[in-house]
C-alpha cells in the first residue's frame, strides 16, 4: 500500500539590512531609510511609525526626536519574520554669541571679549579653541571684527561676530589766523588743520569764535573787541582730546578829529589868494599804533608825515582866481585801514 503526502515549502524570508542617511544629525534635521532584503520576497515594515516599505525603496524624509532612535526592520514572509535595524542620534544644535567690551576703544587701548559656546567646539578668529565664557583680551591697531565658529558633532555650525572699533587719536596739527593784526569790526581768515572733529573758542572773554569747524576750511571771524585775543582749537575723538592755538590782535580804527585850514591874509582866514600862507591844524588817532599820518599838498604828490598833533604850513600856490585846490590827510593804522580827510578852498 503506498502513500503519498503534499509538502508545502515557505521560503525563508530574505535577509533584511536597514541603512540611514546619516546616523548622526542636528536635532530638527531629516534623514531617510532605505530598506533592502534578498531574495525579494515578503513585506517590510519600520517601526517606530509601522511605516509599510518596499524593497529597495527609501522612505520619505523622517525628523528624529533628541537622542538616539532606533529603526527596526521586519520582513514577514508567511508566518517568518527577519529583522534588521540601524540607530540614529539627533544632537542639539550648535549655540555661539560674542559680546566685546568696550566695543568703541582709542588706539593703544584693549576690549575683552567674552565667548559662549554651546553644544559643540567654538573657535574664535585668530585665536582658535575657546571654552564657554571665555574671555580673550584683544588690541587691535584698527577697526576689527571678530568671528566665533561653534561646531556641534553632527557637523552643524553657528557663528556670531562683534565689532571692536578703534578710535585714531586726534591731531591738533595748527591753527592760523589771517592776518594776525586787524583792525576792530574788520574781518579775519581763521583756518584750523586735525583730525577727528575740532571747535574754535576765545580765551579771551567776550570775543568771537566761530565754534565748530571743518579741517583745512577757512572760515571768517569779525572782531568786536580791542586787544589781544587768543584762539584754542580742540580736536576730539569722541574720549581723547588735543589742542593748539593762535592769537589775534585787534586795533582801533584810525580817526580824524580835526583838519581846518585858516589864511594869514589881512582879508580874514577864508581869504585864500596867491602867496597866502595856509596853516593847517591837524589832530587824528591811529589807532594807537603810533603811526605818522600822511598830508599831501599839490607841491607834495607823495605825501608829507605828520605827528598824530600838528600844524602844517604851507602857501597858496600862484593859480588862476576861482581855482580850487583841494589838501589831504590821510591816516592809516598798522593793521592797514586808513581813513581820508580833505579840505577844498577856492582862490580869489
């Protein structure tokens, strides 16, 4: 008697093999998975999330929490399983910050700067390697800024900067006024050179200043009081100041307070015929400069000094009756401001 016996034979489900994208990453980044098995039989699911694949096929793009999550594999075919897995780990992101203090400092000086770094390496331009909250100490020769770069283990940057800027110490180069001698009410150049910004002031009580001015740009000043003056020009920075100076010396203007004429002839001092002789009564300031005033007569074309207090002496010249002649004086001070009198009389 013979008998027979059906056997039905399940392949075994093939071996499975689970890889990442990466293994490790920033936390918020995605990864995807791709599963693969041999022979290509069975379904295939990935747990956490039972997210149904297919051989060969990456998944769509997954976001791990913080830490390590583990990707498991399952390959059923009938009732047989196979597994694989694969592990990945979400490190938290990178932090840098960069404060300097001060951050505005003269040249010469210093600025601390003062690093945090978190979750990762920091390295600080031109220095390398800091530690959280370490501080290095910098005196730069200009206007700097200074990067920090903080680098987490999945490869993750984050930067943050701070700006030290330096200040060049002003220069008072000069102050210059032209001219140097002038006459009350009568204008000035006043020209200062420097760096940083500068104002003009007076020492000298009540005189004018012009205040803020630009280098190199002349600018004018109207003197409103007699005597010397000095000038101070101060340059700053913003915290460093220099200074330098000139003066000014101001004078009265020139007056004439009197200039008359009178005739010796025996007609009356109005009288003015050939011959006559003409006395002239001058009395003038010069604006304390003690310098002579000039009378210029028809027979003295280039002018003749006379003291500041004075008679002049001189005739009617032989002219035709009616003719006028016409006499002046003519005073100017040291600052070169002049003032002219004259007297006009008619022959007869």
């Amino acid at each position: 008697k013979t008998f027979f016996a059906t056997v039905t034979v399940n392949p075994v489900p093939g071996s499975p093999n689970l890889t990442a994208s990466k293994n490790l990453i920033t936390v918020g980044d995605t990864i995807t998975l791709l599963p693969s098995w041999a022979p290509n039989s069975g379904t295939g699911v990935i747990n956490p999330g039972a997210i149904g694949v297919l051989n060969g096929v990456p998944t769509a793009a997954l976001t791990p929490g913080a830490g390590t999550t583990v990707y498991t594999l399952t390959v059923t075919q009938g009732s047989l399983t196979t597994t694989a897995g694969t592990a990945v780990t979400a490190v938290a992101a990178p932090i840098a910050a960069l404060v300097a203090l001060p951050t505005t400092i003269n040249a010469g000086s210093s600025s601390v700067l003062t690093n945090t770094v978190g979750n990762g390496v920091g390295v600080l331009t031109g220095f390398g390697n800091v530690a959280n909250t370490q501080a290095v100490t910098v005196s730069p020769t200009f206007t700097t800024t200074y990067f920090l770069t903080v680098t987490n283990a999945a490869g993750a940057t984050a930067t943050a900067s701070a700006q030290v800027t330096v200040l060049q110490g002003p220069l008072a180069i000069s102050l210059a006024a032209s001219p140097q001698l002038v006459t009350l009410l009568d204008s000035f150049q006043m020209t200062g050179v420097f760096t940083g910004t500068a104002t003009v002031t007076s020492l000298s009580g009540g005189a004018t200043a012009p205040g803020a001015i630009t280098s190199g740009l002349p600018v004018t000043v109207t003197p409103t009081i007699l005597g010397f003056k000095n000038y101070l020009l101060t340059a700053t920075n913003g915290t460093q100041t220099a200074t330098t100076g000139t003066f000014v010396n101001v004078i009265a203007a020139p007056t004439v307070t009197t200039f008359t004429v009178v005739s010796n002839n025996f007609g009356g001092p109005a009288v003015f015929q050939n011959g006559d002789n003409l006395t002239f009564t001058i009395v003038y300031n010069d604006g304390g400069t003690n310098t002579d005033g000039v009378f210029t007569d028809i027979f003295q074309a280039l002018g003749t000094p006379v003291n500041s207090t004075q008679t002049v002496v001189t005739t009617v010249p032989f002219v035709p009756i009616g003719t006028t002649l016409t006499y002046t004086l003519k005073v100017t001070n040291a600052a070169g401001k002049s003032v002219v009198a004259t007297i006009s009389i008619v022959t007869s």
